[in-house]
C-alpha cells in the first residue's frame, strides 16, 4: 500500500499586538486570532481555542 503525502498551508498575517489573521489551504476565507484581555483585544479566539 503506497502512502500519500498531504500538505496542509497555514498563512499569517500579523495585523498589530496580538491579532493575527489566519488563512488555510490558500483559501479566501480567514479568520482572526487574538489574545483575551489584558494581553490582546479579545477581537477572535486564540489559537489554543482552535
């Protein structure tokens, strides 16, 4: 049984302090990650959420 090689493309962009915005497999759907209060916004979820 031959296996297969997948690959799984994460893209960040730093958009200032602790929020980033995260897209997934080239996708144009993103989603943005940030810290809770008092390090970040709480603007989105961070990323041990996800």
């Amino acid at each position: 049984m031959a296996s297969e090689e997948n690959t799984f493309i994460t893209e960040l962009s730093w958009i200032g302090g602790y929020e980033f915005k995260a897209k997934f497999n080239g996708s144009d759907m993103s989603i943005l990650i940030d810290e809770p209060e008092p390090l970040g916004r709480g603007a989105g979820p961070n990323a041990s959420r996800l």
